[in-house]
C-alpha cells in the first residue's frame, strides 16, 4: 500500500478474492463505512489485518469489515471513532486487543466496553448460546449485538437502557422487558427471524420504528395499559403475528405498522382505531391504516368517511376488486398496493394525490380507472412492473410523470396523451412498455434519459427543447415519426434500433445531432432537412448503420447537399458525409474552409478524398475515423493550420506507400495524427510507378467519380 496513505475507501478491497492478509501503513486514520454502491472496505477473504501499535488510526466506521475471515484485531491508542457494527458477521474474530492507552473503549474476551465498562460496546460475531449481562453494565450501545447468533440474553436486575439495534439479526427466541423500560427502541429486534416471544413491561409507552421488523416467527406480545404509540414498519412481515389488543391509551399509528401480515385486531376498547372488514382505520376513520384479507377474490368497498389510504396499506395483501362508498379519497400514500393481487381499481374522482410505488408490481392488475381530473402527478414507480395493465386512461389534468412510472406495463397501449397538459416525462418512465402512440403537438419542458426505450411505440410526435439520450432507442416498431420544431438537441442513441422507421424530417429549430442518434435505423432510406434548418453539428455515429439511407433532401436555404455531403450553404463547412451513401470517391470544392468533427467518420465506402483549391485550414476532430476503406487523400492547401486529435485512427490504408499527398510543409501536421513517413512517398516500389506522375489532375474517367456540385436541392 502506498506508504503515506490515509484513508481506505468504502469497497477498495471488496472484490479482491485473494487479499488474505494486509498490513495496515501507520498514516491511515480512516477505514470507510460500508456502502449500497461500493460494500464494504474488506470482505471474505480476508483473514488477517495487522495493525501496529505506533498506527494513527482514529476511525473504523460501519461495517468495514464485514463477512471477513478475520480472527484478531487489535485497536490502537488513537482510534476513537468505532462503529459497533465494524465487524458485522466476522464469525472467525476470537481475539480482540486493545491498546492500555485507548482513553475509550476497553476488551474483555470478545466483548469490547465503553464507558469503564459500563456499556456494552460490541460484541464479536463469534460469541453463542446465552449471554448474561453483568450487573455493572447499565446499558447495550446501538449494534453491540447486532448479527451476534446468541440464543438468549438474561440482564441484570439492576437498571439498564438499550439503543437501537442493540439486539438485531440476533437468534434469540424469547424475550422480557425489565419494569423499569418505558420504551422499545428503534429496530432493537430487527431481523430477529426466530424470536417468538415477547413480553412488554407495564411502564411502556412507546415502540419504535422497525423495533419488530422481519420478526417471522412473532407470534406472542402484549400490549400493556400505557402503551401510546407504535412507530413506523414495526411489524413488518411478522407473518405468524395473528391476534392483537389495542388498548384504550392507544392513540398514535405510524405508517406500514403491519406490512404483509395477516390478523384479526381488537379495537372494542379503543376510541381512535376502528378494526372493520379485514381493514383497519384510524384517525376518526378517515385514514385506511392496514388491510389483512386473505382472498385474492374478495371485493371491499372503502366507507366513505376514508380520504387518505396509507403507506404499505394494500402491499403484498389479497384482494381482487376495491370500490370507494362517495368521494371523499383525496390521497393513496406509497406503496399503498404494491405487490398486491388487485385487479381492478375505480379512483374517484376527488383524488388528488397518488404516492410513490403505489402499484408497483401488481402483476394481476388489469383496470384502473380515474372518473376525475384533480391529479397532476403519476409519481415515480407508480405502475412499475404492472405488466397486465391493459385498461387506462389518463387524467386529462395529468402534467408530470415520474421516473419509471409505466416501466414493463406490457399490455398498455393508447393512454391518450393528447388529452393532457402534459409537461415532464421521468427517466425510463414507459421503457419496455407496450404503449403504442406518442402524439403530444404541444412543447414539453422535460423528458428523462430511456423515457421510451425498447417500448412497443409505433406512432410519434413529439416537441421538447433536447430529446435525451436513448429516448426511442431500440423501438423496433415505430414507423411514423414527426419532431416539432422547439427541438434543439437530438441527444446520444435517441433513436437508435428503430429498425421500422423509413423516414425523417429534422426540425429547422435542431442544431445538434450527437453520436449513434440513428444508428441502426436499417429501413431508414430518406431524411428530409426543414426549411430555415440551423443544423450545425452532427455527431460521430449519428447514422451509422443505416443502410438503406440513400435520400437526403435539404429544404434549407442554410445548407447544400451533394453526393452525400451536407455543409452550409456556402459549401465552406462540410458538416456531416452520410456513411451509407456508396460513392468511392469524393471531391471536395475549393471553396471549402473546414472539415467538422467526425464528418467522414465510418464511412466504409470512400476510397479516394480529393481536396483541392487553397482555402482549408481545418480537418477536425475524429473527421475520418474507421474509413476503412479510404486508401488515398489528396489535400495541396497551403492554408491548412490544424488536423483534429484522432482524425485518421482506424484508417489503415493510409498507413499505406503514397497514400497521403500534401505539401511537404504540412506533413508534420499529418505525422501528428499518426500517418507514416511512408505515406508521403510519391514512389512505391510495389507499384512501381510516381504517385505524383498519376495524380488525379490526369486521371480518366473523372466524370465516374461522385464529384461535388454546388447545386442546392
């Protein structure tokens, strides 16, 4: 490792299967927290990390070192800052070290202690069986225990408190709260997948968010007489939870409580939640809390006191078809169905609001029907992976679609976006989607990056400033296309694989088109450039691939097409050569000042590019890349100032005896770009003939040759 190094990033060593053991350089004061993109800084196979006594290391954070093979670690005098989760799932840790100078933390077997002992800290993932905590010990830090396999825990008799996680992922089977606790904290049993058990104390007012999160065997816990408030998620998939009391002091009910359970509540003795068909309302019946039916046939009908439905409330539950009793829904919170068996939906029409996730993944959903026109927004994920909806609509009032909103919704086709005022289309949002027209005349102000990627598209119109990339990449089956005018920028691969589309007009409001826009486009034989057209910029690639392009009319009095070469209308700027027309040599007018970037690029019929006159003075960047075919390129100009970075790459012909001709003064220049001394040569023994003697200026048959007429069409 570098030797003044100070910092081991998050996933420096996740994937490095054969690192087993490391030396930790005395400068590094930071070992990273586990992260969603990177893991974790060390894994598997590590066994070994030797950290010296002389090391400055200050912070070990969350989960450095998960799921490795480590057995000892040893904890200098300088390290202050350390996650108890650090060593989450390190079953093969039997030996923790610390150094006698380490102002905070302090080890006893495998437990290491804060506080002189009296916190627990963390403990190593290697410990078992039944743990019995000491009577010094006055509370469990957050994670100490966190993924430790004990099977029981006895506390003390004496007062102690707990933090969140304190207990998590542990195997413990049962588990009673001392008198004195008033709470149970947040996710202090998540992932607890075998505890059964659970006995609160008197004094309990409140359970936290996530507290019994994947608890799957809970099947046992009382609700005592103070009990206020159960947080957010804190039953969440406990799916063997079958029974419960809520008691009268009961009065707060945070969102997704029961996510994905099944059971029978009794709120007789309660004011604030009434328990009514399988469903569960709560602040004065107006917020539709959890559903817990079990027929994926059964119909329910929402009274029409309900205006909001909450978070999780529907997600992963039975049922077939839900009708609302009046209108007064005015909210469905995320997730509200996901994952559900729904078939059909009717929303009334005083809804306004619809969440995130809200019908991701109901894979049997095949209506929806909106009778109003007050929302505005289909959120991200709405109808994600709904892939039998077939029967829907638009709101009329709809301006906003969200990221992934309609992705793999295979069966919707015409959801008449012509009716709407819509405004912004989210990333992905109809991507592998089987909706079949597009027709918006108005101007859109956004539309995200795949917005209709591989979709079942098959008609098209469409205006917005920039149309990004991949938009219509890979819409095998769209044949009518029609851009707006407001559109300025055709971005990266935007219509790439449309293998249906023949045809194109560009809007005159275009000035860009950037690489593989078209590329793949096999039936596309005509492009029709607007009148007025500002076309200045066509990327690599654009209209690679697109071999039956043959037809390219221009309408603008801005431009001049010839034998396959747009430029401007002064024939001064050679914009773009379409790679698909088949002439094998091309002349270049007089008049002609500059080769823009990529403009010969792919082009694999050229053989021959003559330049002459004296005005050019710039060949740009990647102008003639991957012209396989190009063998020779005439340019006498004694004006010419620069060649682009990566102009001739890929044309290995021209890396051929008398392949390049110019003026012995601009050779340097062609050298730059990688062309061979030996393509200046004007005499090639293999030919045996002066390259110079049989320039074109002599050449038959010129009238064979595409040459440039200054004609615009």
């Amino acid at each position: 490792m570098p030797p003044k190094i100070t910092a081991i990033c998050s996933g420096c060593f996740y994937a490095d299967s054969n690192l087993v053991s490391i030396t930790l350089p005395d400068t590094v004061e930071t070992i990273d927290a586990w992260s969603a993109d990177d893991g974790s800084v060390f894994h598997a196979a590590l066994s070994e990390i030797i950290i010296k006594r002389t090391s400055n290391l200050k912070r070990i954070l969350d989960a450095a070192f998960e799921s490795s093979m480590i057995t000892y670690i040893f904890i200098p005098q300088y390290l202050t800052s350390l996650d108890a989760a650090s060593f989450l799932n390190c079953k093969q840790l039997s030996r923790i070290e610390i150094d006698e100078n380490n102002p905070i933390y302090q080890s006893e077997g495998l437990i290491i202690f804060s506080d002189n002992k009296a916190t627990i800290y963390s403990v190593s993932p290697n410990l078992t069986g039944t743990f019995v905590i000491p009577s010094t010990i006055t509370k469990l830090s957050d994670s100490c225990f966190r993924g430790v396999p004990i099977t029981n825990i006895i506390l003390p008799s004496t007062p102690i408190s707990f933090s969140r996680f304190c207990l998590g992922q542990t195997n413990i089977t049962n588990f009673t709260f001392p008198t004195a606790a008033t709470e149970v904290v947040h996710s202090m049993f998540y992932g607890c997948e075998l505890l059964k058990s659970v006995v609160l104390s008197d004094n309990i007012v409140k359970i936290d968010d996530y507290a019994f999160s994947i608890c799957y065997k809970l099947e046992s816990i009382n609700f005592t007489p103070k009990l206020t408030t159960i947080g957010n998620y804190v039953f969440d998939r406990c799916v063997s939870l079958k029974q419960l009391t809520f008691p009268a002091s009961l009065t707060t009910l945070g969102e997704a409580v029961f996510k994905q359970c099944f059971l029978k509540i009794d709120t007789s003795h309660n004011d604030h939640f009434l328990f009514v068909d399988d469903m569960l309302f709560s602040k004065g019946n107006t917020l539709l809390t959890d559903h817990f039916g079990q027929d994926s046939e059964a119909s329910f009908k929402i009274h029409s006191q309900c205006t909001i439905i909450g978070t999780g409330t529907f997600s992963g539950k039975k049922l077939k078809k839900l009708t609302f009793d009046g209108n007064s829904l005015t909210e469905i919170k995320g997730n509200a169905f996901s994952g559900s068996t729904l078939v059909e939906i009717t929303i009334p029409s005083s809804l306004t609001t619809l969440g995130t996730n809200c019908f991701e993944s109901c894979n049997k959903l095949t209506t929806v029907t909106f009778t109003g026109n007050k929302i505005s927004v289909i959120p991200n994920y709405c109808f994600k992976n709904c892939f039998l909806l077939s029967e829907f609509q638009l709101p009329t009032s709809i301006t906003s679609i969200g990221d992934y909103a309609f992705i793999r919704c295979f069966s919707i086709s015409d959801i008449r976006f012509q009716n709407t005022a819509l405004s912004i289309l989210g990333l992905s949002s109809f991507e592998m989607s089987g909706l079949s027209a597009f027709d918006v005349s108005h101007t859109l102000s956004k539309v995200g990056i795949g917005c209709f990627e591989s979709s079942s598209l098959t008609h098209v119109e469409i205006s917005v400033e920039s149309i990004p990339e991949l938009c219509f990449n890979n819409c095998t089956l769209l044949n009518y296309l029609t851009l707006n005018d407001g559109i300025a920028t055709i971005e990266s691969k935007y219509f790439m694989d449309c293998i249906s589309l023949t045809s194109l007009t560009i809007p005159k409001t275009v000035d860009t088109i950037r690489s593989f826009a078209f590329k793949g486009c096999t039936s596309l034989s005509m492009i029709t450039l607007s009148s007025g057209s500002k076309l200045r910029d066509v990327y690599g690639g654009a209209f690679f691939d697109c071999d039956s392009l043959n037809t390219v009319k221009s309408n603008s009095e801005n431009h001049t097409y010839n034998n396959g070469a747009l430029t401007d209308v002064n024939e001064t700027i050679l914009i773009t050569f379409f790679p698909s027309i088949r002439i094998t040599t091309f002349i270049v007018p007089p008049t002609m000042q500059s080769i823009g970037n990529y403009a010969f690029m792919g082009s694999k019929y050229l053989t021959r590019v003559l330049f002459y006159g004296d005005r050019l003075t710039d060949i740009g960047y990647m102008s003639f890349t991957n012209c396989t075919s190009l063998s020779f390129l005439y340019v006498p100009s004694s004006n010419l100032a620069t060649i682009g970075k990566d102009a001739f790459d890929g044309c290995t012909k021209l890396r051929k005896c008398g392949s390049v001709q110019c003026m012995k003064t601009k050779r340097s220049k062609f050298s730059e770009r990688g062309i061979p001394d030996i393509a200046f040569a004007e005499i090639c023994a293999e030919r045996e003939i002066s390259c110079k003697q049989n320039s074109f200026s002599s050449l038959p048959g010129l009238s064979s040759f595409a040459v440039f007429i200054s004609i615009a069409i």
